[in-house]
C-alpha cells in the first residue's frame, strides 16, 4: 500500500506541509526561533468606545473639510471611522491572543 504524506521531510532541513497537511501544536507546545519565543507586541491602548450609536454605518467617507469641529462631511462618517477602528483594534488583539497563545509571541 502506498500513500503521499501531506506533511513530510524534503531533505533534512526543510519540512513540507502539504495542502490538507496539519501542524497540531499541543497544549505547551510552540514556534520558536533560535529557541525563543518573538519579543511581546507593542502594548494595546485601550479600545475605543464611541459615545454615539454606530447607526448606519457610512462607508462613502467624504474629503476632509476643515468647516466643522469634527472634520468630515457628516458626523455619521466620523462616527463610522471611529467603529473602524475599533474593529481593528478588537481583531488585532485576537491575533495576538493567537499568537501569544502559540509561543509565536511572548505576552505583555
């Protein structure tokens, strides 16, 4: 019987995983480089919580005017860019959290 290993070694110094190929790190377990996890991420500022209600989001953000306290056509525009942000901060520390948690990372 024959069969094609999805993860397997190409010569000595390179492991190949194939599509379909699985690397299972176990609890403890982790990547490292030069027998060390990576330096921990720059700190987290606490995420932003705009006052406002999101609402309808709007995507179409209008050139900047300098006519208004807030600088955008609308404070909708405004608001939206805020719960982007937001979004991308939350998402960031998700992949940190992963990243961390795999020992790609050492924690803060």
């Amino acid at each position: 019987m024959t069969y094609a290993a999805k993860v397997h070694f190409e010569g000595p110094d390179k492991l190949v995983i194939e599509s379909g190929g699985v690397i299972d790190i176990k609890s403890g377990g982790a990547i490292q480089q030069a027998g060390a996890a990576g330096a921990a991420l720059t700190a987290q500022l606490t995420t932003i919580t705009p006052a406002d209600a999101e609402g309808t989001p709007d995507y179409a953000i209008a050139a900047v005017i300098n006519t208004s306290a807030y600088g955008f056509a609308s404070a909708q525009e405004a608001i939206t860019v805020l719960y982007v942000i937001k979004n991308l901060q939350v998402r960031l520390a998700e992949v940190e959290a992963r990243l961390e948690a795999a020992g790609i990372v050492t924690a803060n």
